[in-house]
C-alpha cells in the first residue's frame, strides 16, 4: 500500500541540501529518526511505551521525502491502517507528520553544538530553544499567561486518571491552555478534560500543546488531543521548553520520568537568581494517591531540604483549588513579568545554570560516576538525582539504552548510605505502584541501587 499526502499546517518546502540529509541512504541518519517519529504518529492513540514493539510490528512501514517545484510531498508506504478514515488520512496525523519534518530538518541544522564551543554557554543555547519554539509557530501573539504545563506518568491508574481530565476541565473552563509532553496517560487527561471546558466556554482557539523528543515519542506515540506537536532535539531543551512556555506547572502522579521533571524544576527554583520568582507548581492527585505524594515530599525534604517545600504546593482530590490556584498564579505571573517588561510569551527572566542544559547521556559509566551525596548543594544534588532519574527513563523506554542494558547488565547508581536508601524506597514504590510501565506489563528494573 502506497500513499502520497501534502503539507498541512506547515513546511510546504524544502531546500535542496535539506532534501538530500532525509533521504533514504545508508549515512542518513535523519531519514532514520524521522521514519522513526512518523511511524510513532500514525501509531497515535495505541497504548505503548516500547520503541523497539512499534518498529517490529511495522518492519515493512517506510517513508520517503518528494519534493517538486511546486512543495514537498509524502510518500507512505504500508503505514497502520488505524492512521486512516476511509482511505483518507486523519487530518490531525497529517499535520503532525509535517510537523515532525519540519522540526527535524531545522535540528539538523540548528541545534547540534560542540560542547567545548564558546557557543555553548548558557544564553546560546536558551537561544536556540527560543528559535526551535519560534520556528515551530508555538511562540504566537502576545497575550496574558495562560499556558498550564501539566507533567504525570504514562501508566497511572483509572481514578488517576479521571482525575487529569478533571482538573484539565475546569482548567479549560477558565480558559486556561494545556502543555504536557503529549503521550498518554496524565499527558492525555488534562487535554480531554480542557477540550469540554473549552467547549463550554466557546473558546475559538484552545492549544493542546505537545512537548516531546525523538526517543521519547519513538516509545511514546503523542495521544490524538495535541494540536500543536513540537520536537526538540533531547531531554534538555525539551525541559528548557516547557519552562520557557509555560507559565505554571501542575504535577500528576507518575513515575521515574515525573521525578525527573521535578527535580529539574525544584533545581532552578533553588537557584539565587530566582528567589521570588513567580511560577506556580502544584503537586496533586485524587484521595487514592495521597501516599503517593507523601513519599515525593518525604524524599525531597530529606534530600533537597525543608526549603525546598515553599516552591510547590499539595493538592489532594479538590481540582477546582488547582484550576484556581494555577488562575490566580497566572495573574502573578503576569503582573511580575509587566512590572520588568519581560515577555508573556517566553520565560527570558529565569535563570536555568548550565548543568541543568548539558545533555546527560545516560551510559552504564555515566550513570556509575553520578555524584549522589549531601556533600553538595541542594541545587547541585537536584541536578544529579535528576541524571539518575533520566538514567532509569531511558533504561525502561528508549531503545539504545535498553539494548545497552542487554549487553552490559543493569545500571549502577553508589553514593552516601542513607540517600541511596532512600532512593530505592521511593523506587520500590514506584515498582510497586506499576508506575515504570503500562499496566499489565511485566517490569524488569533497568537499574540497581548500591547501598
């Protein structure tokens, strides 16, 4: 079966030297990454978070690039029938295929730095996402704050997730807009639950934001809300992302992934530079996972210190208190960024250090040589508990790392006794929770924690 389908929504042409880096040949490895990401958007709406599943189960699905003088086109060969109505291609995939071209052509020409470069300083490359986000039409016109980034697991439970589309329905019915990284689970609850509240409220454009990168949506394929599909170029930028767009954060429950992205934010926010700096973060769930949430704050308290608790709030089973604290926080947002003349449409006042934009990639070394001990700042710590968290992600979903676990055996994580401790309680819980994986799937730890 053989389908040819044209631009919507953006990249109707391609230069001739962009042509040839996504062409099917053997060096390319951007035609790799893109057949990649395109089979993972026609996959849209399957339960997944194994890559290695999706490209096996469709080893006779290709891809190819045409270009005419008149625009580029897509040729699909044996792409999954569920992608298609009546032999017609879902609209909302058809533009995220060209979205996925599109972000892919400008990676390989704009992102990619040498980190011993003068260039990759901390403002360069705050730049580059801004250009990334600018290229990809996300950054619009100016207009008050209203962006909610909302993190969460993909395998979370039945009333856990009734509570995403919930808190994501009155989020819609204040006319708030929802940012998450675009896969299913607490990704896909807050973008079902804001399209009736939206609906209600007869907002004309609603933005379903997705956020993602190419491992991750390689295992992940975006849930079909997202209306605006975004890919940076690795996990850095794509956290750089979401707090440069996004004007709060609302964290639903989840696994080693969500910590990450904590710990990522609570890391900046204990920055010097960013005392005071408005930015709301909420930390809520329905009544079934209070103790999920006691244990995040435990673990965080006896790592990061008491301090860090005045940066996020704990909301229990009440979503219209975190649809009206994320409003009221928007007003602060906006008042503060007035007062300093700072853009409502891309975070340029926070101040995010430079290890937290390195990329950490995530080998059996790496992961061994993470320094995890209190003989460190808090902020310093929350950049190495963040790698290790990273580490185990990429050990449960993306495919080089799980084949590298393969090989060379589990990841080892060593540091002082007692934190190590408490890391792997708060990872046992996770296990048991059947936070790492998509329920009814059998968990093997990419991982073990020396104590």
């Amino acid at each position: 079966m053989i389908i040819k389908i044209s631009p919507r929504g953006s990249l109707e042409q391609l230069s001739q030297i962009e042509t040839a880096k996504i062409q099917k040949n053997a060096s390319s490895r951007y035609y790799q990454l893109y057949r990649k990401c395109a089979l993972a958007i026609l996959c849209s709406g399957i339960k997944c978070d194994d890559a290695h599943t999706i490209l096996t189960q469709y080893p006779d699905f290709d891809i190819n690039v045409i270009t005419r003088e008149r625009g580029v086109q897509l040729e699909l060969i044996n792409p999954p029938q569920q992608a298609f109505v009546d032999d017609e291609i879902i609209i909302g995939l058809q533009e995220h295929l060209f979205s996925a071209l599109r972000d892919i052509v400008y990676l390989s020409d704009h992102y990619y730095i040498d980190p011993h470069s003068p260039d990759s300083k901390s403002q360069i490359i705050t730049n580059r996402v801004f250009r990334g986000l600018r290229n990809a039409k996300l950054i619009t016109d100016p207009i008050d704050p209203s962006i909610v980034v909302c993190w969460g697991g993909h395998s979370i439970s039945d009333a856990e997730y009734q509570y995403t589309r919930d808190v994501g329905y009155e989020l819609g019915l204040r006319h708030l807009n929802i940012c998450t990284g675009c896969g299913p689970g607490a990704m896909e609850g807050p973008m079902k639950g804001a399209t009736i509240g939206h609906a209600k409220q007869r907002v004309e454009k609603p933005r379903y934001i997705g956020l993602t990168e190419p491992s991750i949506i390689a295992a992940e394929p975006p849930n079909q809300l997202v209306n605006e599909l975004v890919i940076m170029p690795d996990i850095e930028k794509r956290l750089e992302a979401f707090i440069r767009i996004g004007h709060g954060i609302i964290i639903f429950p989840g696994g080693p992934g969500t910590a990450e992205e904590l710990l990522y934010l609570l890391g900046i926010l204990l920055d010097a530079n960013n005392e005071n700096y408005p930015f709301p973060l909420v930390l809520t769930g329905p009544k079934e996972s209070k103790d999920y949430f006691a244990s995040i704050d435990r673990f965080i308290n006896d790592t990061l210190g008491k301090q860090t608790k005045q940066l996020y709030r704990i909301i229990i089973d009440d979503p219209k208190k975190v649809a009206r604290v994320m409003k009221q926080g928007m007003l602060q947002v906006r008042d503060y960024r007035k007062q300093r003349d700072d853009s409502y449409r891309f975070n340029w006042g926070l101040n995010i250090p430079l290890t937290f934009q390195t990329p950490f990639i995530p080998s059996h070394r790496a992961m061994s040589q993470l320094k995890l001990d209190r003989m460190q700042s808090a902020q310093d710590l929350a950049s190495n508990l963040r790698c290790a968290f990273s580490g185990i992600v990429a050990g449960n979903v993306k495919y080089d790392s799980i084949k590298a676990i393969k090989q060379h055996g589990l990841f080892q994580l060593s540091g002082d006794p007692e934190l190590m401790k408490k890391m792997d309680q708060l990872l046992s819980a996770f296990v048991a929770q059947n936070r790492m994986k998509l329920p009814h799937t059998d968990y093997q730890p990419c991982y073990e924690v020396l104590k």
